[in-house]
C-alpha cells in the first residue's frame, strides 16, 4: 500500500514538473522572439546586448537551487551545496560557449528579418534536431519523423524561394539574405547543443536529478554571458547603452523594461528546454518550439504590422502538417510501448501464477 502511494506521489511530481517545464519552454519560446524583435523596431542597434539578454537571466536559477540545498540539508546535514561535478562542468561550459555563438547569429538575424518570417525559419530546427538526436543519442528514424522533416525542409526551401517579399522597409537585400542564412545556421546549431545536453545526461556518471539540471543550466548560461558579455565590452556597446536608451523609440524607462523582460523571458526558454529534456527526450523541445511558431508569426503580423503572404502561409501549413505529422508517430510510439509493457506484466503475472498452482 505504501509502495503505491510513493509511485502516485512520483507520478505526481513527474507531471508537475513536466508541465511546469513545458510552460516555461512555451513562454520563451513565444515571448523572447517578440521582446527582442520589439527591441530593434524602436530603435535598439547592439547585437551583443541582445545576444547577452537570451542568456544573463541565468542568476534567477539561485533561488530554487538554494531552497533545494536548504531541502537536502534538513534531510542530511552533511549534503554538499552542489551536486555538480568537474567531469559535467567542462562539457557544460563548452556547451555554454556554443550557446553564445547561437545567441549571437539569431540577434543578428532578428535586426534584420520580421519576426514572423524568423519564427518561421525557426521549424526547421525540429529537423535538425531529428537529424542530430540520431546521430548523437541513437534516436531512430520513423516514417512519421521523416515526413516531418521533409515537410519542415520543403517549408523553408519556399521561404527561401520567395526571400525578400516581406522584407522590412529600409532592409536591403543583401542583409535580408544574410539575416535568412544566419537564422538558418542558428537553428542548425542550437538543434546541436539540445542532444548533446541529452548526451551529457546519459554520460554523467551520476544521478541525474532536476536540481543537477538546474546546476548545469547555471554553468551554460554563465559560459554563454561571458561569451557574449567578452563580445559586448569589444564592441564598445556596453558604453553605448545610456545614450541608446536615451534616444529609444518607446522612452528610456521602457527600453530597460524590454531588457529585464526579454532576459526573463530567455531564461525561461533555456529552463524549459532543459527541463523537458530531462523529463521526456530531445525531440519534444523541437516539437513544444514548432507548436509555438503559429502563435508567434501571428503575434509579430499584429504587434510589428509586418506581411503575412502567400509564401508565408504555405510555409506555416507545411510546419503544422510536419509537427502533426510527428507528433501523431510519438503517440503510436509510446502507444506501442505501452502495449508491450502491459503485455510483459501479464506475462509475468501468469508465470507467478502458473508457480503458485503448481505448489
């Protein structure tokens, strides 16, 4: 009896925490597009400020990491206050680093593309993610995910096709290119760093537990606002800040709103995608980020009053047919699995059976 209640307590615990976790991907992956894009439309002109935001909300983790060291301090006084080791640490830093260079590319994309069009780019990452999740932690390849993938590839060949129809007034061509290829190679490289986190799990010679997830989120987002921070001071924007501030479209008070909001809003993706991680597989971060790219093409045409044309919506079904399309192959997926787990329990109950007669 008391078995069966810890399992419903965990089981509990497992939902909330996915939900949470999802919750936090969602708003991320919805609000810090929109805050960011909101930050160059009025003004704003510092890539590596924007860059540094999408990961410098980073310290607002110390909280729930010192409730629960303060957790596992009254279960046992002698618990270390971090559960993160060195051979964890070195990869996450790595990891960290490659997030700067990912945060980099898309804020430069995003000065120059709409936002809608960027968010669209942005489902061919559950494309990429597929192909690296194979290639790195063995995840196989189904007929729903490569009709996924090939559906999410065919959308952004038709962006491509028909670049420049919805370019902002004032945009050359030339950098609206160049702001659709570095988006393109943005959501490659962050559908990079999604399986090698799963990767730094499975080869972590630990228990990996949500508060050791939260300590590697930490050290990624540190590396990562070092990085970006490195470029900031280099750049000369740190020093620029006042005086763009001063001269921001919606008024100084609000252009460091849009800041705080938007590092707020990035910390949440970078939780979330981490968390889900941790709590399903690589592959469902890609679908929760694919799932959000109708609510955020649609935010940016009403807020920013940017062009929602033809090659636009085509691409947009194209993405909601692949994410349906793969989504519908995870549920036969676990559907099958499930199956075959209450089929080997029965099988196991009638071996206990078959033993008790024959005694």
């Amino acid at each position: 009896m008391e078995e069966a209640k810890n399992s419903n307590m965990s089981r509990i615990i497992k939902h909330s925490l996915m939900a949470t976790n999802c919750s936090l991907l969602v708003l991320g992956s919805i609000g810090g597009p929109l805050v960011s894009r909101l930050y160059f439309v009025h003004g704003g002109r510092s890539l590596w400020l924007v860059s540094l935001l999408e990961t410098a909300g980073f310290p607002i983790l110390l909280l729930p990491l010192s409730l629960s060291y303060f957790h596992r301090r009254q279960l046992d006084p002698d618990a270390k206050p971090l559960l993160i080791t060195l051979p964890i640490i070195i990869p996450c830093a790595f990891l960290g680093l490659v997030t700067g260079v990912v945060d980099f590319l898309y804020a430069y994309s995003l000065s120059f593309l709409p936002v809608s069009t960027s968010a669209l780019l942005n489902s061919s990452q559950l494309g990429f993610t597929a192909l690296f999740a194979f290639l790195i932690v063995r995840q196989r390849f189904t007929p729903f995910r490569v009709n996924a993938v090939a559906l999410l590839t065919v959308g952004a060949v038709v962006l491509g096709l028909h670049a420049g129809s919805d370019r902002p007034a004032g945009e050359s061509k030339e950098r609206y290119a160049m702001g659709f290829m570095l988006r393109m190679g943005s959501a490659a490289l962050n559908a990079l760093v999604l399986p090698l986190v799963e990767l730094t799990y499975t080869k972590a010679k630990q228990v990996i537990t949500y508060t050791l997830v939260m300590e590697m989120q930490f050290v990624m987002g540190f590396s990562a606002t070092a990085f970006c921070f490195a470029g900031l001071l280099v750049s000369k924007d740190l020093q620029a800040i006042p005086k763009e501030a001063k001269a921001y479209g919606l008024g100084e008070i609000k252009y460091y709103v849009v800041i705080v909001f938007s590092a707020i809003f990035w910390q949440c993706y970078c939780l979330g995608a981490v968390g889900v991680i941790f709590c399903v597989h690589t592959l469902l971060t890609g679908i929760i980020c694919s799932m959000c790219i109708p609510v955020t093409g649609f935010l940016g045409v009403v807020l920013f009053r940017e062009k929602f044309s033809v090659e636009k919506f085509v691409a947009l079904a194209l993405s909601l047919w692949g994410v349906a399309s793969y989504t519908y192959g995870e549920l036969l997926e676990s559907r099958k699995k499930k199956k075959k787990g209450d089929n080997h329990e029965l099988a196991l109950e009638a071996q206990v059976a078959l033993v008790v007669l024959s005694n």
